[in-house]
C-alpha cells in the first residue's frame, strides 16, 4: 500500500486539502474517513464533487484498512483525511502506515471544554493522550495548516499548552 499522506482535519475536504495538499503529496487518491460520515449519503454524493476531479472514496475505518491493504490501493498514491483523531488512530492501530501524518483544523465540539493548541486546533484532555498514542505508533505527528507552512512537533505544541 502506499498512503502517502494521512490528515486529520475535521472539515475533511477543502481548499486548502484539494489544491495544495493532494499536490505536494502526489496523491492520486483521496480517501475520507469517519463511520458517520460513511453512512451519510449526502456526504457521500458531496464530498467526492468537492474534490475537483481527484478519485475520492467515502468510507468507515474498516472499509479504509480493508481499501489500503487490497490490490487496487498497491498502485496508488493515497491520501487520507481523518475527520477525527480516534479515527487516524485507529487506522494506524489497524496497520495502515503512511508515511506522514499531519494535524490539520480541529474544532471545537460541542459539549467539550478542550484547549486551544493552536488557532486552529482544540484538543480535550482525552484527545491529547490519542495524539501521543498516534505519535508512538508512527514515529512523528506534525501539524502543519499548509503546504507552505513549516511542520511543527504537534506534541511539542500540546505540551506548550499544558496537555
């Protein structure tokens, strides 16, 4: 398999992700993960148009480890975004391997009281701990809002704050 890129950012498909990440990765595959997401049809009709002509695919977690380690994915390029970060985890504890992960937006849910890392990225008490148990499985988390913006230690930042 060959994920080049997996992303966790909640809003999943965007400017920023279409343009400027799928290019600097090489991505020629563009994979959105969430269970909840997967079962929403309207989601599913409206991500793949939002990706601007790259293949797109709309699928739970199992459905992403079992994609990623089928023959199709072996002669693609991939990149995955995970709406949240127990989603990138648990395709990371699944066995996906992809060769950078990043942190991307992350909003503030409802009902949670988590610290603002960055402007961008808020993260519960709980959250954190699945960043660092992200990180121990892959070596490296990074956040970085874009392509051109220099890729920061994400538990570095979380530690700044307290986390």
């Amino acid at each position: 398999m060959s994920v080049e890129h997996l992303r966790i950012d909640n809003r999943l498909i965007h400017g920023q992700v279409t343009v400027a990440w799928v290019n600097s990765v090489g991505a020629n595959h563009m994979i959105c993960t969430n269970d909840k997401v997967a079962k929403d049809p309207v989601q599913k009709m409206l991500l793949p148009q939002a990706a601007r002509g790259i293949k797109t695919s709309v699928l739970s977690v199992q459905e992403t480890v079992d994609y990623v380690n089928s023959d199709n994915a072996q002669k693609e390029k991939i990149m995955i975004i995970a709406k949240f970060p127990e989603d990138a985890l648990a395709l990371v504890e699944a066995g996906v391997q992809p060769k950078e992960v990043n942190v991307g937006n992350q909003a503030m849910l409802p009902g949670t009281k988590p610290v603002h890392v960055t402007r961008s990225v808020a993260v519960t008490p709980e959250q954190a701990q699945v960043y660092r148990d992200i990180a121990t499985k892959v070596g490296k988390l990074n956040f970085q809002m874009m392509t051109s913006d220099q890729a920061q230690d994400f538990i570095e930042l979380m530690e700044k704050k307290g986390l």
